[in-house]
C-alpha cells in the first residue's frame, strides 16, 4: 500500500466544510462541467425522443424530428397508451419483473453463500456449471423451452416467464456474489461461529447485510433487464405464430393450386388459394373481416376487424 | 466435512439450472445433428450441419465482427466506466456533493433502462442520413463532408454501431463500480492522500486494486455479453448492410427463425455456446487463481 495513516504528514486542515484537499478550484469546475456535459449527451437522444412525444402528428411531418415543439400536445401519449392498453402491460410487466427479481435474488444469494463462503471442494467447477446459464445464447434454448412449457400446460404464463428469466437471471448473481462474498474477513464468520450462530443465521445476520450495496444493485439489475426484455417481443410467441402458419400452409395448400390476387380495397392486401383467403391490413385504421371462418391471426383481432399491422388467414 | 453442510443451498440453484439449461441445451444439441424446417419430425443428418458451418463465410465473417463488438461492449464500457466512477466517486463527490455525482450516475445508466427497441428508434432519428440529427449539425456547420450514411454505409456501419453499444453499455460498469467504491474503506483513500499521493496516483494504487473482483466480474460479463448480443443488431442495423454487422447470434436466429432451417441454427447456436463457455471460463480461471494468490 502507498501509504500507513501512522506516519502519514498531517497536511490537510481539517476546519469547517471541505477539507483543503477538496476545494472547488478552478480545475475542479472544469471537471464538473465536463462530467456534466457527458451526462447531457448520454441522455441526449432520450431528450430528442421527449421532444418528439409531445408534437402533434402534422408538426413532426412538417419540421421533421428536431425541431422544437410548437405546443404541448399529450394526444399521442394518451392515444398510444389506450391503443396498446399500456396500462394492462404495464401491470403484466411489473408483475414478471417483481417476480424473476425476487426468484433471481434468492437463488443468488442462497448459490453464492455455498459457493463463496462454504468453500467447497471443487467450487470452481460448480460456479463454472452455473455459469452456463449466461455463456449459453438464449436463442439455443426457446426451441427445447417451449415445447417443455407446452407439455406441462405452462405456455404462454406469467409464472414460466418468472421461472426461465429468474434461473437465467441468477448466473449473474451467483457470480458476482461469490466474487465479493470472499471478501468477507474470515476473522468476522469466526466471531460470529464462536457465538454460537448457525449457517443461516450467519447468512441472514451477517452476509446479507455486509452485502446489501451489491444485492441492491443486483436487485436493480434484475428488475430491468426482465422488465426491458419483457416489452420486447416475445420470441416464443412468435415462434407459435410462425409454427402454427407453417402447419396450416402443410395442411390447406394442396401444391399446384394457383395463388390468386383479391382487391379488397384500399390500405388491404389479399390472396387467395384454394378455399384459403389471406388478408394483411397495411393501413393505420382497423377493416372489417371479410366473410369466413378465421384460421389465424398475426394479433389480436377486435370484434370482427382487422387491427392495422395485422394478418389474417381464413376459410371460406 | 464442514463445507458438506453447505449443500442444501445449493438445491434450489441445482433444479433451476437442470430445468431450464442443462436439458433444454442439451436438447439443442440433439437438434443440431437434424434437418428440421420447424415442424414435423427432425432428420437425423449426423454432423453435416457442422461441417457446412466450417465452410459458411458469413458465419466466419460474423466471429470477426464480435471482436469489434468486444472492444465496444466490453474494453471501451470496463476502462472509461472504470475512469468515470472514479472521478463521481472520489473527486466530484467531496467536492460538488454525493447528488450530483448520483444524478450523473444516473443520467449514464439511463440507456440501460430504456427498451432496446425505444433505443433502435432513438438512434434512427439522430442517425437518419438526410434528417437525421448527426447530419443536420454537420451541415449547419458546413461541414457536409462529413455528413454520412452512418448505418448504410457498409464501411461505416460496424464502427456507428459500437460508438452506439458504448452508449448503450457504459451505465451498467458505472453502477457496478460505484457500487463497489462504497464497500472500499475510505480512509484508504484519505491515508493515501494525506501522503500525499496525487488523484490520478490514487485512482492507479487504491481504486484498481480494491476493485479487482469488480473489474473480473465486469469484464467476463461485458465480453460474454459481446458475444452473444442480439437485441442491438436486430434493431439497428439487422446485421447488414449486407453481412456487414452480422454476429453469431444474429445468424443463429435467422436460420432458426427466417430460413427456418433449426438444425443448421441449433449448430450454430452451439458452436456459439462452446466458444463463449470457453472464454468464460479461461477468464474465471484466472480470476479465480489471482484471488488465491
């Protein structure tokens, strides 16, 4: 170490306020505004998105995205956040959030104390086992995963959501709990053994709160990467989408029969082949449903029409 | 015999990581020795996945990219996160206040909080070639020379995309940092510059050396986090133009999900698996034996 507090040259004067080593000179502003101006520009392109939010539709067409707004208008806001009910995803979202963060931080925590302070032999190869669930990429899994959650009826629930990001999750945590759990004096574990305290006492009355820092960032960690991947599409569904259109063009389009364009109007693209009519919705309001039985859909379809952005495969 | 009774913390991890990795993995790679197109049943087609893998030059291309993605996901975020906490931490702090080096934190971690598409937008309106923000400065300035295609340029698309990664990554080794200065004793801190040791020497001596298991920690997850990113490609660039930003996972997804062809994917997938474990574990070995040094 560069220096022992014992011999140290006492140069500071320890008065009122700041201590002399901390004074604001004028190299310490220059630091301040240059860290401030980095933080400006982090969050820059977020302030361009704010900006945009509150202009009307012909104003963003008019000035383009960067010019400032004329006025403050919330319709697009509010219109969104009915349109998608964002109130509803945002309830599903922090519900699955709450959950992988609360699975995700126990696992940690019981894993890491076995891993960091049980001193196991071969506890390098067990963390390098529990390190798999983040080398692994996660597109090699959705595949197995779901037909495993198929066949426990589990498909498309909250509580598998919890289950797979929260284990996936933990590796994160195991790791870097174990890392800085053996830190830990071991003259401070002794102590605590000489007082008779079992290993979950110790655990609960000691590690986890010289841990606190890192379980708290972990937590926050945890909460919003599932909370962020949680408003990303869901692989998963998209893949039962894209399964269950395979299975239907094997099954309805005998090969041969001509692939034939319909107009159905303006904003509306058709086909049909055979008995099967596949209509895709371009435009940005909803379209009646032509006549038939539905076989599928892209999205959810509101009340016998067809959302903008969405496809439709029918009989009839 | 001590350490035995530590097992049953172990369990609850164990059953996890059986049921939601080891066997959905090893079911991938069952998959990758078939022909499959998504339904139906797989062929078994033995190794000829792997070996058509061996001769893919965009699968080789896409290895090449991750090393840029390293340096913009994991060697740019660990050094200049490692150099920004320190100053919030041990030189704005005193000086200005824990707030406002709290505010900055959190003003750099924030692209991490927002969607990954929420970004792929974002960055879409600054980096638009004819109104895009980046272009519209330029061109104020007269500096339309400079003015690029900053996505579509295949020359220029991988370097955009990492000064966008660096972006996206730096608030994630800021947190972690900061969080770990506050478990390092200050009067190390104050010892040393009562002896008279300047910032920059102190930064050198006690920060990086207290927050060694941090800067392990952070860096095998940075480059493991390289490898494997997806989110970003997809919604920024979607590996192109052309192959030009594609990486392994993109391609695994797209043979999985585009061409549909899952066992080529699967192959892919696991290759990708066994080159991330074994730079992950070179990195923890190392790790694991300066810490008993």
């Amino acid at each position: 170490m560069t220096a022992s507090p014992s011999t140290a040259p006492v140069k500071a004067s320890r008065s009122s306020g700041r201590s002399a080593l901390n004074q604001r000179t004028p190299g310490a502003w220059i630091v301040f505004l240059a860290i401030g101006l980095f933080s400006l520009a982090m969050i820059l392109p977020v302030l361009i998105a704010a900006m945009n939010s509150v202009k009307t539709s012909a104003e963003y067409a008019q000035n383009g995205p960067l010019a400032l707004p004329q006025g403050i208008d919330v319709s697009n806001i509010t219109e969104f956040w009915l349109q998608i009910d964002f109130t509803g995803k945002l309830v599903n979202s922090l519900l699955i959030s709450l959950g992988a963060m609360v699975l995700g931080v126990l696992l940690s925590v019981l894993t890491s104390y076995a891993i960091g302070l049980g001193k196991m032999r071969g506890r390098f190869w067990i963390l390098a086992l529990f390190m798999i669930a983040f080398t692994l990429p996660q597109e090699a899994l959705i595949y197995p995963i779901y037909f495993m959650a198929k066949a426990v009826g589990l498909y498309n629930t909250q509580i598998s959501v919890v289950i797979v990001v929260g284990v996936l999750q933990s590796a994160f945590g195991i790791y870097l709990l174990s890392s800085v759990m053996a830190t830990i004096p071991a003259e401070t574990l002794e102590a605590a053994k000489i007082d008779g305290a079992g290993r979950f006492r110790i655990l609960v009355s000691i590690v986890v709160p010289l841990m606190r820092p890192t379980i708290m960032v972990l937590a926050t960690f945890f909460f919003i990467w599932t909370s962020v991947e949680a408003q990303a599409d869901d692989p998963a569904s998209s893949l039962q989408f894209y399964r269950a259109a395979l299975r239907l063009r094997r099954e309805l389009f005998a090969p041969g029969v001509p692939l034939v364009q319909r107009d159905l109007g303006e904003d509306l693209v058709a086909f049909r082949r055979g008995d099967v009519l596949v209509v895709g919705n371009l435009g940005d309001r909803p379209h009646p449903l032509p006549d038939g039985a539905v076989l599928l859909a892209s999205g959810p379809l509101d009340g016998g029409a067809i959302p903008p952005d969405t496809t439709v495969w029918m009989r009839g | 015999m001590e350490s035995r009774r530590f097992i049953p913390y172990l369990i609850p991890g164990i059953l996890g990581l059986m049921l939601i990795v080891i066997i959905p993995a090893t079911a991938n790679l069952g998959l990758s020795l078939t022909s499959w197109n998504g339904v139906g049943q797989p062929t078994f087609v033995g190794l000829t996945n792997y070996s058509t893998l061996l001769q893919d030059k965009i699968f080789w291309q896409s290895f090449g990219n991750s090393i840029a993605i390293i340096i913009a996901m994991a060697i740019i975020p660990t050094f200049l996160g490692l150099f920004l906490s320190a100053v919030l931490f041990d030189y704005i702090a005193p000086r200005f206040g824990s707030g406002s080096s709290s505010a900055s934190r959190a003003m750099i971690y924030l692209p991490q909080i927002i969607p990954i598409a929420v970004a792929g937008v974002l960055w879409g309106f600054i980096l638009q070639p004819q109104t895009g923000l980046l272009n519209t400065v330029l061109r104020t300035f007269g500096l339309d020379g400079l003015a690029q295609n900053w996505l579509g340029d295949p020359k220029l698309a991988l370097s955009t995309l990492m000064v966008v990664l660096v972006w996206l990554q730096l608030g994630y080794t800021v947190v972690v940092f900061m969080a770990g200065m506050s478990r390092v004793d200050p009067s190390l801190h104050e010892a040393a510059s009562l002896d008279g040791a300047g910032w920059m020497r102190r930064f050198r001596e006690v920060t990086v050396v207290t927050l060694k298991p941090e800067i392990a920690v952070v860096l095998l997850t940075t480059t493991v986090s390289a490898l494997k990113v997806f989110a970003p490609i997809y919604v920024l660039t979607s590996g192109g133009p052309g192959n030009a930003t594609t990486v392994p996972s993109y391609f695994a997804y797209y043979q999985f999900f585009t061409t549909m062809k899952v066992g080529y994917g699967a192959a892919i997938s696991t290759v990708l698996a066994v080159v991330i474990t074994v730079i992950a574990l070179a990195i923890l070995s190392y790790q694991n034996r300066s810490a008993d040094a």
